[in-house]
C-alpha cells in the first residue's frame, strides 16, 4: 500500500506545499535583490548618466577690450563640494583681434597649472615658473608647455562677457 502524498509529489501537474513554498521564496529573494541593485547601479551609473549642468559666468563689459591687446579680468564663482559652499576666483585673458576674431583665454600655463601674465613690451604671455611663452593667439612660443593656452567658450549678453566652466 501506498501513502497518498508520495503520489501528489511524484505528479508533476500538482504542485506540493514545500515546491509552492521553494518558488515562493524564490521570488521574494529575487525582489529583494533587485530592491537593493537598483540604487546601488544607479548609485555607480546615474552620474555618467546625467547632463552636467551649464554654468556661464560674466567676467567684464565688453568695452574694456580694446584691439590686439589682451585685457584681464578676474571673476568669482561659486562651488559646493558636498555640502561646503565654497567662492572661487579665477583670471581670463580676453583677446580682440583687428580681423574680428575674440577669444577668451585661460591664464593658465599647460605645463604646470603656473599662471601667466601678458608682458606688452615683449607681446607675449610669459609663465614665470619654467620660462613658458606664449603668443597673442595663445599658442606655445618657447619652453616646456605641451600644448596652448586654453581657451574658454564665450557669449555676449547686454555687453557682458560671459564664459562657459566645465567642459
């Protein structure tokens, strides 16, 4: 004689209080790990993700910049960091060019973050750390900076100049 529950388990069609409770457990687990991987992966990816925002900063009036003489303009902006709100300040060059062309450049030398001032009897931006030189359109003249000055995407508004941060 047989025993009534061996025949339900050994059918496949019905389904036994212990598979019911497997599959049950199953599936909570399953939730529970997607539950904990969404804000882990979006912790991970979300900020590759998400747009940086665009942040333009007036530097000066636009008629302070007289024709192939590179004007300086210091501007503050502000950062956080977590949550230390911190003001920056920062030196450009702006640069009109009797052709028309206007370029905003960074003070910045490209060898090693030194900043550069533009000596008007010489016609050059001279870095004074390690003799880094640069000429009115920024590029390298003489010494060790691998690369130009770089220069900072600019818009007018009401006779402002306006620079983009960030990339």
């Amino acid at each position: 004689m047989t025993h009534p529950a061996s025949e339900t388990e050994s059918d496949g069609n019905q389904v036994t209080r212990r598979r019911f409770l497997a599959y049950l457990s199953g599936l909570i687990s399953a939730l529970i790990a997607v539950l904990l991987a969404v804000p882990v992966i979006s912790a991970f990816v979300g900020p590759a993700l998400r747009r940086a925002k665009e942040v333009w900063v007036t530097v000066g009036s636009i008629d302070d910049v007289y024709p192939e003489r590179p004007t300086r303009f210091t501007y503050r902006y502000e950062t956080m960091d977590g949550w230390y709100r911190k003001v920056d300040r920062e030196t450009v060059y702006a640069v009109k060019r009797k052709s028309g062309d206007f370029y905003v450049l960074s003070n910045v030398c490209t060898h090693l973050g030194c900043g550069v001032r533009w000596e008007e009897e010489r016609q050059l931006f001279q870095c004074p750390c390690h003799d880094g030189r640069f000429d009115l359109e920024g590029r390298v003249t003489h010494g060790p900076p691998p690369r130009p000055l770089d220069r900072f995407r600019h818009r007018f508004r009401e006779g402002r100049i306006e620079i983009r941060l960030g990339a």
